[in-house]
C-alpha cells in the first residue's frame, strides 16, 4: 500500500473570513472561494479547507469547537485506492464520494478520507550553506525571501484517549511506520511512500484535540521571514524559533483562528525503513534550542534509548519510567 502523504486537511470554523486571512497571511495560495468556504493550496498540490461548521456536507466533528473535521490522505493512483477501500472495508463503512474519494473513521472515531493525489515536487531554490571548512555558495549571495511560501504539509498531531489503538490501525492497516515514541505521550508515524520524520504523531490524551499541522518551507531563512510577517500581521506567535531533538525540525508555531496552532517546519529528518526508531522522554525530544528560554533551560538530561519491544509498551509507560 503507497501512501503519498496529507492531501488535504478540512476544517469546520465558525469565522470563514479570519481563518481564510490567516491562511493566506501563512502563505498560502487561495483557489477557491465561496460563502461556504475557501480552498487554499500549497505548491506540492495538497490543500488546507476552511468551510463552515455548520455545512451539512462535513463529517460529525470529532473536536468540540472549530478545528479539522476530516483529515484525507492521498494515494497515487486508482489501484492503490481499491486496495485502501478492500482493507478498510472489512470491519467498517467506506463511503465513495461522487468523485472517487473514500471516506470513513480512524478507530479514535476520527473522520479521515484517501482519494488519487497527484503530488508534485515542489520547485526550490535555496542558497547552498557554507561553513569555514566546507564552502558551498562561492561568489553569490545568499536568497533573500519576500514572504514565506509553504511547499508542502509535512504532518499533523492529533490527540485521543485511543492512541494505542489508533497507532496499531494505522500501522498494522495503513501500512505506516513507527519512526520513534515518545515515552508515556504517543508514536510518531510515517506514511508508506513518505520519506519525513512523521506525517501522523498520534497522541494519548484524555480527550480528543488537535494540536497542530505543519507546514514545510525551504530553509530557516524562508521560515524566519514567515514567523516575523504572521507577528506584524498580528497572529501572536506561542513559541520563539527553536528545533526539535526528536525529528530535528526547526519550528515556530502560532495559533490558527481555525483550530489549534500552525508550524512552520524546517530542515527535518529524512528516513526510510532501515531507520531504528528510538524512545524519547520530555522535555528532552521537544527541546534542542528555543530562543524563548533561558540560557541553560534548553539542554536537559539526556533521556534517549533504542525502542526494544511493544510500541504500546512504551506509550502505556509513566513518564521517566523505564
């Protein structure tokens, strides 16, 4: 089974024109809208849909509030979407859409769809980095941003009381990977025919929420010119810039209008499946720099070791527990 990624992420909002600004302030390009909604688009091809919570058309929430109401994943062609559709099928109701795309629930009772998606490469034209032993960008000066341009949806977080379960259908289902756990809290997976750190990080929380979606720009550059236009624009930021040891993304997150928060993402880890995934503790995955806090609070204990045994084992575990 190839999964291609995040096609699409569909919103339910109470205000259509706030969340669409915020959108479009982030970066992204809009190709639709309407009284109803707006379908905005990222260079890969994929999309972001603000629509009215109340449209008849959008699946019960699986939130309380504003936030996304469906999360669909795209498959490169219409073969791989039989075999999505046969799968699932066999313990759950699969609706097909009029246009060809499947529509069902996770086993947390989240909606989710898989529909044929074309996804393009993005075009990029990053500056080569130079480093006093290595020199890469020779006679040129580096690319200067106007604004930030997401390419691509990297993943999004989604918290449920069902985390273990959900992981076990995504992986044992799906087909997506574990990549690495974080100890008491929740697995971080990637798609089969995705190459990121995680597409999916997969949460155990008491109750449903959203935490957030990632958007990938080119460099740290392109991100720090986005964070610095959301600030102006007067989207308060609830981060500095930082990176994460877990994944190694550079990150700047801000709350959406739409539910939950945003990322900007940079610069993370690209793995395949002779990757070992590891177990990871907080606040040492979340944190390797953060330009928010203090000097010193950055560098925690080590709390790393390789991932030996049920997934479930671990996600199950106290904090610190070993």
């Amino acid at each position: 089974m190839d999964i291609n990624g995040i096609a699409r992420l569909v919103y339910g909002v109470t205000d259509l024109d706030r969340s669409a600004a915020f959108f479009t302030d982030l970066g992204l390009t809009a190709s639709e809208s309407g009284a109803d909604g707006t379908v905005l688009t990222l260079d890969e091809g994929s999309a972001i849909e603000v629509r009215r919570g109340d449209d008849p058309a959008l699946p019960e929430p699986f939130l309380d509030g504003d936030g996304p109401r469906e999360l669909v994943w795209g498959v490169p062609d219409r073969e791989q979407l039989e075999q999505v559709r046969a799968e699932l099928s066999r313990d759950r109701t699969v609706t097909v859409a009029d246009d060809g795309s499947l529509h069902t629930r996770d086993d947390a009772g989240m909606a989710i769809g898989f529909e044929v998606f074309e996804r393009r490469q993005p075009e990029m034209d990053g500056s080569p980095e130079n480093s006093p032993s290595n020199i890469r960008r020779f006679n040129a000066r580096r690319r200067w941003y106007e604004r930030a341009e997401p390419k691509m949806l990297f993943h999004a977080v989604f918290g449920m009381p069902r985390a273990v379960e959900n992981v076990a259908f995504y992986t044992g289902r799906l087909g997506f990977r574990v990549t690495d756990v974080l100890r008491g809290k929740g697995a971080f997976l990637r798609a089969p025919g995705r190459f990121e750190h995680h597409n999916l990080f997969v949460l155990k929380t008491p109750r449903p929420l959203f935490s957030h979606v990632s958007f990938g720009v080119e460099s740290v550059d392109e991100l720090m010119v986005g964070a610095n236009h959301m600030q102006r624009s007067g989207w308060s930021a609830t981060s500095e810039i930082g990176r994460h040891r877990v994944s190694s993304m550079i990150f700047s997150y801000v709350p959406c209008p739409a539910g939950g928060r945003v990322e900007y993402s940079a610069d993370g880890d690209y793995v395949d499946d002779s990757w070992r995934p590891s177990v990871w503790s907080e606040p040492f995955a979340h944190v390797y720099w953060d330009s928010h806090l203090p000097e010193g609070s950055a560098a925690p204990a080590r709390d790393i070791e390789p991932l030996d045994g049920p997934v479930e084992r671990y996600i199950e575990a106290k904090r610190g527990a070993r």
